[in-house]
C-alpha cells in the first residue's frame, strides 16, 4: 500500500493541516516526524475550527492512529494543553489512538527562557523565532545532554540527566544575567508529568514497522516548509530541524524506502513569517489585501505573515530537493476579483541570471525576482470541487504554474473546509 510524506514547499503556513486531514480519510497512520509546537495546523471540519500544534492532523479523525515521532521535540506541558483543548471539541485522545516516541527529546522550561532571552539579546537582528524551546531543545539533543521522553520512567537516571544538562545551562545562564536553575525543583516538575505523559509512550519505530508490514497505510506530516531546513532553507533565518522529505524516514524510525509518494503543499502566493529573504515580498496595497483575504497570522504566534506572489524559483528548487510527485495547491480563492498576477520565473543577482537561491545569505539578499505578468479572473474560486468549476483563466494560471515548477498539480484546494478539494492525482493509489 502506498505511504505518503506531505510537506510545506515555501516558508511553511502553506495549508498543510487541512491537506494532512483531507488524506488522512485514506491513511490509517498519520506520523508527525519533527518540528515542535511552533508550527501549527489549522483545521475547519463542519463548522469547527481545530488548532493544533504537536498533535498529528489525524487525532481529529476516529479510528485512525496518530504518532508523535522520535523526530519531534515535545514540550510535555504544552502536549497535554492541547489533548485538553481537543478533548473539549469532542475529540477523543487515548493511548490506543495517540502514540509518543520514547526516544523523542523534552522542551524544558529552561529552553523556552533561553530561547526568549537570545532572541531579545539579539535586538533587529533576531532570527524571528516563536520563543517556544524548540531551538535549544535541539542544541541538546545534538549534544547529546538532552532528555528524553523516556527517560521520564527512570527516576534514579533521571539525576544524572539533570546534572549534565544545567552543568551546560546554568553556565549559560549565568553569561546571560539569568538565575541559575534548581535541579530539585526540574525534578520534581519532571515527577509530575511522567505519569500524565508515559502512558502514551511506546517505540514507535516497532510499531511503525508493524503497521508497514500489516498493509497499513502511512500519512507523515511534516510542519512549517522547506525554505526553513536548517539545512535546505534561507539559513540562518531558519528552523532548527530538517523540514525535508527525507526526514520523514529519520524522524519516525524507518528506512527510506518507507515513502511512495511526496506530496507538495504550496499556497497559489507566497507568505513568511519572522526576518529572512523574501524576493517576492509585497509591501504595498496588493501585500496587504493577500494577507487580510487569506487570513495570514500565525496559528500559533497570531503575528501577521509576510505576503507576495508566487515565487516559481523557490518552489521548483523545494521540487527537487524533496523528490516531490505532486503539488498540493491551496488558497486559489484568495486571488479571486484580482486583474493582474505575477508570478516569479527567475531571479537576477547583479545582472546575472539564477535559477535558484542561492545558499550564501549575502546573494540571498541581492536577489530581485524576474516576473511573468498573467491575467487575473474576476468569477469566485471559492468552494469549487471539480476543474469544470473554475475560470479558465485561472486554470491557465494553474497550468502555467505547473510549467514553472516542473510539477504536476495533485490537488487544489479552494477554501478552508475539508471537501473543498479537487483531487488530480491521489497520492495514495498504488
């Protein structure tokens, strides 16, 4: 049976929470594989609106399995907010159909104060970060002092966990002004969500395996895009984990083999959040109207988003970085009554021509978009679930945009409710 990896393919926000839902009908498994509550996904099924964060989209559906991967970094208070949230919607969340990573690493209350404190000690020159631990939760894992979700069952090894991780923070703090951290007082918070937390907690790269093996098939949901991999994306303005496909194996204890199909999430503009490049930014009427049409504000954040064309250069380069199939395309409405799009084919740096951005963060910079100008389409978008729905021009923009990317459009997505979906390619036929 085929499994799915679905991921942002611009700077994240691109819609795909209500994507992951519309597929995870098809899914039996719905993985989330890294990131931490920064990112968020919205999802408007029946009138309700869903906000999730760490949860995988598929919780909201019944009978479906979601996981948390050893990808992830998870800040175990903030988890638990949210099955309360979600529980208050209706939502059933249980250990038979919410699974956590043993291995997935804990955001402490001490990396949300040492994130907040860098980024104030940087001034303008901030990154843009939410300010929520996800940064320096990853420090530690890569330096291997961090802790673990399972490490919660252990109390006696979870005193030599705490000693060697403020042994690297309190040394910090103390560069920083800040007091240092009590080792009793994170233990005892530590004893009081290890029973809230380890009930849901299981090796779910065995698990994974097993479902695979049964013929079940597997939805891995990534959070935020491409052009935020630490690696792949406008480093520095970035996040602080691999966005990219190929996480999707990495983060959730399996092979690379384990993907069939990569689906691609992009809005019909190009949005950003926080400081970094943005060839393609508008910062005039036109920015604007995009942004209060699309309702772009942080789902997690509420800071408004940073609004332009579609950027066909970024798009096409998260193509090839992720082996992408197919190109979910969301928010077409938005661009409903608009005379004229634009639409960015390339980019010039100092007169020479590009056909991708470039990794050095000076170039990035420099960069000025070269625009192909296309006709708009004054007929309503909105709620189509069929090409036969649409304008033509806006198939012709459709069309155009699939040329540009070197990828095929798998869905279009034409508002915020979960049928407003017209299905090309389903990723998950064999």
């Amino acid at each position: 049976m085929a499994n799915v990896v679905v991921i942002g393919s611009q700077w994240g926000d691109e819609g795909k929470g209500k994507i992951v839902d519309w597929l995870s009908e098809r899914a039996d498994v719905v993985v989330r594989f890294q990131g931490g509550h920064n990112a968020g996904h919205t999802l408007v099924i029946d009138g309700t609106t869903y906000k999730l964060n760490l949860l995988p989209s598929g919780v909201v559906r019944p009978k479906k399995l979601s996981i948390i991967g050893n990808g992830v970094v998870i800040d175990p208070w903030a988890l638990l907010d949210e099955m309360e949230t979600v529980r208050r919607l209706g939502v059933e969340v249980t250990p038979e159909n919410l699974r956590i990573a043993e291995n997935a690493v804990l955001i402490l209350p001490l990396h949300v104060e040492l994130d907040q404190a860098r980024e104030k000690a940087l001034g303008e020159g901030k990154i843009g970060t939410t300010g929520r631990g996800i940064g320096p939760a990853y420090e530690d894992k890569v330096a291997r002092r961090a802790i673990r979700v399972g490490d919660l069952a252990d109390p006696e090894g979870l005193n030599g966990r705490i000693e060697g991780l403020l042994l690297h923070h309190n040394a910090l703090r103390r560069g920083l002004g800040e007091p240092e951290i009590d080792a009793q007082d994170l233990k005892a918070k530590l004893e009081d969500v290890g029973p809230k937390i380890l009930p849901f907690t299981g090796v779910v790269w065995q698990e994974l395996d097993a479902a695979r093996r049964n013929g079940k098939r597997i939805l891995f949901e990534g959070a935020q895009g491409t052009m935020l991999d630490v690696d792949h994306g406008t480093y520095p303005f970035v996040t602080s984990s691999n966005t990219v496909a190929a996480q999707a194996a990495v983060g959730s204890g399996q092979g690379p083999g384990v993907v069939d199909y990569v689906l691609g999430i992009s809005k019909a503009y190009t949005t950003r959040v926080g400081g970094g490049p943005f060839p393609t930014e508008l910062e005039d009427d036109i920015g604007r109207l995009l942004r209060e049409r699309g309702n772009e504000f942080g789902t997690v954040t509420g800071r408004p988003r940073r609004c332009g064309w579609f950027d066909g250069v970024l798009v096409r380069q998260a193509v090839k970085v992720n082996g992408i199939n197919g190109i979910a395309l969301t928010k077409l409405d938005v661009l409903d009554g608009m005379e004229e799009l634009k639409v960015c084919t390339g980019y010039r740096i100092d007169g020479e021509s590009l056909d991708h951005l470039p990794a050095s963060m000076v170039r990035q910079a420099k960069v000025e978009p070269v625009f192909e100008v296309m006709e708009g389409w004054s007929e309503s978008t909105r709620g189509a679930r069929t090409w036969a729905d649409l304008p033509a021009t806006a198939v012709k923009y459709i069309r155009r945009i699939e040329e540009i990317i070197d990828a095929p459009i798998a869905l279009l997505s034409t508002s915020p409710e979960r049928q407003d979906v017209i299905l090309v390619q389903d990723p998950f036929s064999d």
